[in-house]
C-alpha cells in the first residue's frame, strides 16, 4: 500500500448538487479500494490557463493510502466523467 494524492479540477458551470455528489462518489470509491485520510475542498479558482474553454474550476484535493493496481482504475473513472476537467495523482514518499 502506498500513499496517495489526488488533485481533482472540475467544471465550474456543473452545478452544486453534481459537484457535491461527484466528491461523496469518489470518497465512496477510494474508501472502498484503500482508506481515505483527507478530503480538501478548496472551491471555485481561476485557473492559470483555459480548460475547454473554462477559466475557472472547483478544486478537491483527496489524500490516500491504496494498492498501485488501483490507481489505474480510479484515473480510467476520472477520465470517463465530463465534469472532471483535469486530474492529477501523485504517489507521496514514505516519511
């Protein structure tokens, strides 16, 4: 098991309900795949270039501990949502 975290762009114009319900889903899939240890919602930035047209994003930052056989699995289900604008996983060092 390595530790984990995922920084999760979504679409600004999606509304609140579907925003909310995209965090619980993903909260749910992590939690049942590996254990959860953090969930930062840092809300609505400007981001530092156009995404599909969008200057602005809903940032969440999930901080995790799953096996890597997972990871593969959790950007395919990012990758197939139209609210995710971008995403990034990073693999933490052992402290």
């Amino acid at each position: 098991m390595n530790n984990y975290e995922s920084v999760i762009i979504l679409s600004a114009n999606a509304p609140e309900e579907a925003t909310v319900a995209f965090g619980e889903k993903m909260k749910e899939l992590i939690s049942a795949n590996g254990e959860l240890t953090n969930v930062e919602e840092w809300g609505r930035k400007t981001l530092a270039y156009e995404i599909n047209k969008q200057t602005e994003g809903y940032y969440i930052l999930f901080t995790f501990v799953a096996n890597p056989e997972f990871i593969a699995e959790f950007e395919r289900i990012l990758r197939l949502d139209e609210i995710v604008l971008k995403h990034m996983v990073i693999r933490k060092d052992k402290e």
